[in-house]
C-alpha cells in the first residue's frame, strides 16, 4: 500500500511538472499583442506613393520619398526626394523647402540596357563594411509599359500590347508591369548609379483582357520591402503576375490565387553591386528558384478563396500587399504591415499585421512563419496605401538609431489615406506591442 500511494503521488507530481511545461510552451508561443494609441497629428510635406526608404548617416536621419522618371499614364515624375534632420519626427516635419532632388540615372531610350520606365525607393540597405554610412543600396520599385519596354524577342524582356488590360485613369490607358531592382550610392544617397532588376516577371505570366479586370497591374512583382539576416538582403514584395505560362482557355481563379500575394526572395549582400541574375526566389522548400521564374507565396498572408481571397486581376481583389517589414528589439520577432486589396484600382480600407519570431530567416522554413494577420487600422471612406513603422524622437530611438526596418516597444503608425480632395500621408497613433 505505501508503494501504491508513493507511486500515486509521484505520478500527480510529474502531471503537474509536465502540465506547467506545457502552459509555459504555450506562452512562449503567443502571438504578441498590440494597441492603436491616438497622437498628434504628423502630416508629411512631401510626396509619397511607397515604403517610406531611411538611414543614419553618423547622426543625421535621413528619408527618400517620392517617384523617379518616364511615366507615360502620369507624366515624367521629379518627386522622388531626400531629407533629414537629427531625429525621425524633425524630418517627417520637415517643410517642402528642406527635401531636395538626389541626381538619380537618366532613362535609357528603347532597346538599350538601363533604366527604363519610374522608380519609388521603398527600402534603403546600408552597407556595414563602409564605417562612415555613405554606402548605401537602394531597393526600388520599377513600373513600365509596353510602350517604355516593349517585348524584345532576343532578351524576352518587355511586353506585348495584345488585349492588353486597363490602367488607373480609365479606358484608354494601360495598366502597368512592376519589378525590383537596385541602385547604389556612395555618397549617402545624394547620388545614385542603376544597378539592375533584383527580380522579375517575363510577358508570358502577364494577365490580359478579358480577364484582367483591377485597373492595376498587368503582372509583376513590387511594393517591396527588404530587411538584411545573415549573409543575405530577404525582400518581401508583392506578387501580380500568374503562376506559370497565362493562357485565357486554361486560366483559374484557384490558379491564379495560389501563385499570388506576399512573397519572398533573398540575395547575398555580397551580389548587391551586381544583382542581375543573382536572386532566389522561394520553391516551397528552400531558396532555389531564378530571379525571373515564379516561386510560392507566404502560405500564412494568403486569404482563402472561402473567406474572400482572389487573385489581382480580379476587380474585388481579396489579397494581402504592400509589406513593411521590421526588426522589433522589445518582441526579439519581426513586424510585417501590410494592406489588403478589396476592389479595383487597388481599394481598400484596412491595415493588418503579422509577426515572425524567427531572427534567422535563412534556417529550414523561418521566413515562411508568420502569424495569420490581424486588423489594425480601419479608416472607412478612404483608400489606405504603404503602412509603415516609424521611430520615435525619444533618447532611446536615437540612441539605437531605430528606422523603419529596426524599432522597439513603441513606434509611430503611419499610412498613405486617399480619396476625392484628400491625399496625404500622416500618422495620428502610436503603435504600443507587449510580449
């Protein structure tokens, strides 16, 4: 009998042991929280249509917004700009007067190599080996069309102008094509020399008339955003185009959707001076497939046809975009904002956010692990683009020379807000995370 009793008791003991063991996994494997904090209005003076691109150079915070180049559906653009100033808050303040026109690469006529179509900076890469800060790379968002890059059956780069679907500004216009690429600067970014597509998508998954139906994009891949682990630069961009070789007699909607949302492909910091051809996008597995074929999307991001998920050429949309991603040092994970598309032209209202607790993202399945999105921000009536975290201009922001891509427990909450007589972006929260 005391055996008995001993062993009975010993078996509750190791219960209780294995159950508090359990709770504690459980607890470690939480999602984060966070909380919308209301704040002054912050109303920024200067023109944005992407990721907000930032750098410290020494002490001095510095910003790259705006649009570069040949545009034929809104003109040549001169917009894209820099500022700085001794903290985050001074400069997204800043006035007009104090953002100023980097020299950038001129457009190259049709048939040449260069810079074709307009480019938005959406991240800044800065380079660790250059102690002084001044080497800089930046990763940008390239639209064209087939009239700024027609098809080249040599190269297969370009596009065809067969059924070719609507833009932006109605009937007549043309949709455009995104891609990646890199520029590079060694003058803290007052200067800035083309270094070719990080990646892209060819004519062939283009998705035309009559399927194509947003007003948008005709395919492609943009609105990147691109955070350094390891060796490598791992971009997160939006993917447009479909999955495989697009013909209207076999086209899906089950297709098209599974090919498409946020994706991620990675290059070695070392291939950033020459980038062409050196990007992996991601198989399912592993980091393997070419800089210009297609991969699979972050499973977690996507929206399930049954719960309203679709593909970009749909004119209700039902997709994640637009990712912004940070280091978070409070949470030891990593933030992603991100938009969702809900009607043509890219309509939306809602802003959501996902965590990655890996800080490796080259090991086995790290940067595939993100948590199902959670809505943040809704303004109903406007048109939300480009959510971003910003620092904040308390000592130790500065201290740890936090940007967009590296921040702590509190952060600014900004975003891109449109509709008719009303275009700006502003901030009017803090974000607040707890473990």
């Amino acid at each position: 009998m005391p055996l008995l009793i001993l062993f009975s008791w010993f078996s509750i003991i190791i219960g209780l042991l294995s159950s508090t063991k359990l709770d504690t996994t459980q607890q470690g494997d939480s999602t984060p929280k966070f909380k919308l904090i209301p704040a002054p209005k912050i109303t920024f003076n200067s023109f944005v249509d992407c990721n907000m691109a930032e750098v410290w150079i020494g002490d001095t915070f510095r910003i790259f917004p705006g649009k570069y180049g040949e545009d034929p559906l809104w003109g040549y653009a001169k917009d894209l700009k820099y500022s700085d100033g001794e903290n985050a808050e001074v400069v997204f303040k800043n006035p007009a007067s104090k953002f100023f026109n980097p020299s950038m690469p001129s457009n190259v006529p049709i048939g040449q190599k260069g810079l074709h179509g307009a480019v938005w900076f959406e991240t800044v890469y800065q380079d660790s080996k250059d102690k002084s800060g001044q080497t800089l790379y930046g990763i940008y968002h390239n639209e064209n069309y087939p009239s700024t890059l027609p098809y080249d059956s040599v190269t297969k780069e370009g596009y065809r102008n067969v059924r070719w679907p609507q833009g932006l500004t109605g009937p007549e216009s043309p949709a455009a094509v995104c891609r990646i690429g890199v520029m590079k600067s060694i003058d803290g970014g007052k200067s800035w020399d083309n270094r070719g597509i990080f990646i892209e998508d060819y004519d062939p998954r283009m998705i035309r008339k009559p399927i194509n139906t947003s007003n948008t994009f005709a395919g492609g891949v943009g609105d990147p955003s691109a955070v350094a682990s390891g060796d490598y630069l791992y971009l997160f961009y939006g993917e447009y185009g479909y999955p495989g070789v697009y013909d209207e007699k076999t086209y899906t909607v089950q297709k098209e959707w599974s090919g498409q949302c946020i994706s991620i492909a990675r290059i070695a910091l070392k291939d950033l001076d020459n980038p062409v051809g050196k990007a992996k996008r991601w198989d399912g597995k592993s980091f393997s497939i070419p800089y210009d074929s297609y991969g699979v999307p972050v499973r977690s991001l996507q929206i399930p046809i049954n719960e309203g998920g679709g593909g970009a050429s749909s004119p209700t949309g039902g997709f994640h975009w637009g990712p912004s991603v940070s280091w978070n040092t409070y949470l030891n994970c990593w933030v992603m904002m991100m938009g969702k598309v809900e009607g043509k032209s890219w309509q939306g209202d809602k802003i959501y956010i996902s965590f990655n607790k890996h800080k490796d993202l080259g090991m086995g399945n790290n940067s595939q692990d993100w948590s199902k999105p959670e809505l943040v921000f809704q303004k109903p009536g406007y048109i939300l683009w480009y959510p971003s975290l910003q620092p904040l201009n308390d000592p130790h922001d500065i201290k740890e020379k936090y940007t967009s891509v590296k921040l702590g427990k509190r952060a600014r909450f900004f975003v891109k807000r449109i509709k008719p007589g009303d275009d700006e972006y502003a901030s009017e929260h803090y974000i607040e995370f707890e473990k």
